[in-house]
C-alpha cells in the first residue's frame, strides 16, 4: 500500500487542506521547538558540553510525533516501514559520498583544506582508508537511533502533512524553515560554529537545512520507507564529521559554499524529479 504522506496528490498539492490540519503543524512545530530551545538555553548556564546530551535531543521530533499521532489516533502504518526496493538503500549512501567526492578534491584544490598533519592522531587515521572505514561505519552505526528520532518527526510526520496542505515546493520549504528554527538554537547554544558564533547558526546552519530537505524528501518519496532517510541521515552526519576531522578547513566559509553550491544542484535535480513524477502518476 502506497503511504499516504507520499500520495501523487500530496505531492502536487492537490490535497483538501483543513484549518484543523493546519492548526496541528503549527502546534506541532511548536512543541518541538519550544522545549528544544530551552533545554538547550540551559545547557551554558549548567556547563553541560558533553555532544550526548546535545544528541539526545535529536528525540524530540520523534517523541512529538509519537504524541501527536496517538493523540490524533492515526497510527503508524503510513510512515513506511517496509524495507523497500534495494536501489534506494544504495542511493541512501550514495548521496553524501557523491557530494563529499565533489566538494573535498575541489576545497583542497583551493587551498580551502588539507589533509591533517601525519604526527596529529587524525593525520594517522587518514592514511589507513580501512581504520577510516572501520571508524565510518562504527560512528554511522552508533548515530542511527539519534537519526531516527529526528527522521520520524520531519520525514515520517511532519513531511506528508506540509507538502498535502501547501503541495511540493512549499511543504518541503515550510518543514526546511521548522528545521532550521529546531537547529539553530542548538548549534548556537552548544557552539558548533566557534569561529563564525552567529553566522554559523543563523545563515549558515538555515541554508544547508533548506538544500538538504529537499534530497532527503526525495528519498523518503521514492522508498516510501523511513529507514532509508534515516540512514543517509546518520551516514551523511559522520562522513562530513570525518571529513572535517581529517581534512580541516582553514577556510571554513569558502568550503561550506563549495558544498551548498554542489547541494543546490542536486536539490535542483531531484526536485524536477519529484515534479515529474507527481504530473505523471495524475496524468495516469
């Protein structure tokens, strides 16, 4: 059975929107929202920097989702739970390595990064491809839970309902802006940008969001499955780590536009995909 949250019509926004179903995406983004930037406001003024707590709150989503669909008592057989066609666990790799394979010759190229010195522990892991791969595939292990918290509130609740109510480009643009509110307050409180505090955050941090929903809507609409946005989710999150772990970047701002002018032309492409698809499916 197709999920509903990726039906032709709610793809192309011919769907009946309600000021009901309206009202419970805003209460929703609220509820994420709103505890997350607290609990995080808080972290400072606790001395809490352990990366673990600032992870955990990649539940809130899920757990808000779980609530509102019990509330709503709409079950959970539309998320997509099946394991789906093998081709699009293959992209779910795919994707990232695509993008990082483009971006970090290019970056290095430019003089933007390096590889790590061989007498830091990072230079040595750089030169062992298997340790590389070892450590890759153990931290993409490790993160999935993390990932699936986030995955099941954007991709498997809050995806289907957005793009029903205000169609494709819209929806996937309105649940890139939740994200980026959920995000931001996170990356400022916990200082994951140290050298750009405020840019990072607030210009940085919305931008990549805005061009990574897209591809990651893709694969939820292809695969009709929420594992397969999990896992590129995870995978995506630890190559780019390492990537910056054994390849820093002395200009952080100039590989980050490498990287979001490679996205925006994958956005681009699966976008038209989508479109494509949505036209064909109500032509049929």
């Amino acid at each position: 059975m197709m999920n509903n949250a990726l039906r032709p019509d709610a793809a192309s926004g011919y769907g009946d929107p309600t000021k009901q179903d309206r009202a419970e995406i805003l209460f929703y983004a609220l509820a994420v929202l709103i505890p997350t930037t607290l609990i995080v406001a808080c972290f400072p003024l606790l001395r809490v920097t352990n990366n673990w707590a600032a992870n955990t709150l990649m539940f809130i989503p899920g757990l808000m989702a779980v609530a509102f669909r019990l509330q709503r008592r709409e079950g959970f057989r539309s998320v997509g739970w099946s394991v789906g066609a093998p081709v699009y666990w293959l992209w779910a790799t795919l994707l990232p390595i695509a993008v990082l394979a483009v971006c970090l010759p290019l970056s290095i190229r430019l003089g933007y990064a390096a590889m790590a010195p061989v007498s830091t522990s990072a230079g040595r892991i750089a030169t062992h491809a298997l340790k590389i791969l070892e450590n890759v595939l153990l931290y993409t292990a490790s993160s999935l839970p993390f990932a699936f918290g986030e995955e099941f509130g954007w991709r498997g609740y809050a995806h289907g309902k957005l793009v029903r109510q205000f169609g494709l480009v819209r929806g996937l643009l309105l649940l890139g802006i939740i994200w980026d509110f959920w995000r931001t307050p996170i990356y400022y409180f916990t200082g994951v940008y140290p050298e750009h505090p405020i840019l990072g955050p607030f210009v940085m941090t919305p931008i990549d969001n805005l061009l990574a929903v897209i591809p990651m809507g893709w694969l939820y609409f292809r695969s009709r499955n929420i594992w397969v946005p999990t896992l590129t989710h995870a995978f995506a999150d630890v190559l780019w780590g390492f990537s910056d772990l054994l390849f820093p970047k002395s200009h952080e701002i100039q590989s980050w536009m490498i990287l979001q002018a490679a996205q925006l032309i994958v956005s681009i492409i699966l976008l038209m995909d989508l479109k494509s698809r949505a036209r064909d499916r109500l032509s049929g």
